[in-house]
C-alpha cells in the first residue's frame, strides 16, 4: 500500500526505540522490567483514527488504537520497536 506523504506532513518530531523486557531484579518480584535502547530521533505524522477504528480495536480486546502514526521507510524496523513522544 503506496502512502502519498507530501512536505510538511512529517511535521512531528517522536522518538524511536527497541523494547526490551526483563526479568525484575529481586527474584520474589513476578513483575517484568521494560527498557528502552537504540533510540533514533524521526519524524513523524500523527492522525486521530476515526470512532470506528476505536470502536473495534476495543470489541477485539487488543489495546485501543487511537491514532495513526505515519514514518519514511527505514530498514530493520521489528515488533520490538515502538514510537515514543
């Protein structure tokens, strides 16, 4: 899918990171620790998704999806990478 980004619409400057989870240090603790590494300073565009999108991202019991984050292409980008404001 082709996306016609024209000048101006990178107009957001968010940072990207590789998410990493780790086990937390005290051994009695169940919880994970998150931390990020490799952060890159991009541009970005951020568009509100429509009620719909947000209506159905919550009936699938995933993490509402709220916005709609657009970037150049860049090579390497995984799942373990997230936008960060």
């Amino acid at each position: 899918m082709a996306v016609d980004i024209r000048i101006g619409d990178l107009r957001y400057e968010v940072t990207l990171a590789r998410r990493h989870h780790s086990p937390a240090p005290d051994i009695n603790d169940p919880k994970m620790v998150t931390s990020f590494t490799d952060r890159q300073s991009i541009r970005a565009n951020i568009v509100p998704t429509g009620t719909m999108t947000y209506l159905n991202s919550i009936q699938t019991e995933i993490n509402a999806i709220t916005h709609r984050i657009t970037i150049r292409w860049r090579a390497g980008i995984e799942s373990q990478h997230v936008i960060l404001r």
